[in-house]
C-alpha cells in the first residue's frame, strides 16, 4: 500500500498538451512516412518471394 501523498497538482480537464514542432519534421531518410512505408512493403514482398522461390526450388 502506497501512503506517499500525490504532489503533482492535478492537470485541468480542459488543458491542451504542449505543442511539440520537432514531431512535424519529416524523417531523415526517404523525405517522407509513406516512402518508408512503401520501402518496407516492398521489401517484405522481395524476401517472401525469394524465401518461397527457395523452397520451390530445393523442396
């Protein structure tokens, strides 16, 4: 059982969370989410292809 009093002063039901300009940069690499996005799909499909290919191939 904690009996510690709670010092931090309760947040207001009406307050807005600080704006954070850092979370509107794009990624460093590929100048956009959806190009990463894409990157990974696209990479996930090349190696499901090659891994079915070697199956086929040495089953």
């Amino acid at each position: 059982m904690n009996t510690a009093p709670n010092l931090t002063p309760p947040e207001p039901a009406d307050a807005v969370p600080a704006r954070r300009p850092e979370l509107d940069d794009a990624p460093p690499l590929l100048g956009s989410w959806r190009n990463i996005y894409i990157l990974v799909l696209g990479a996930f499909v090349l190696f499901v292809a090659v891994f079915w290919g070697l199956t086929e191939a040495y089953a």
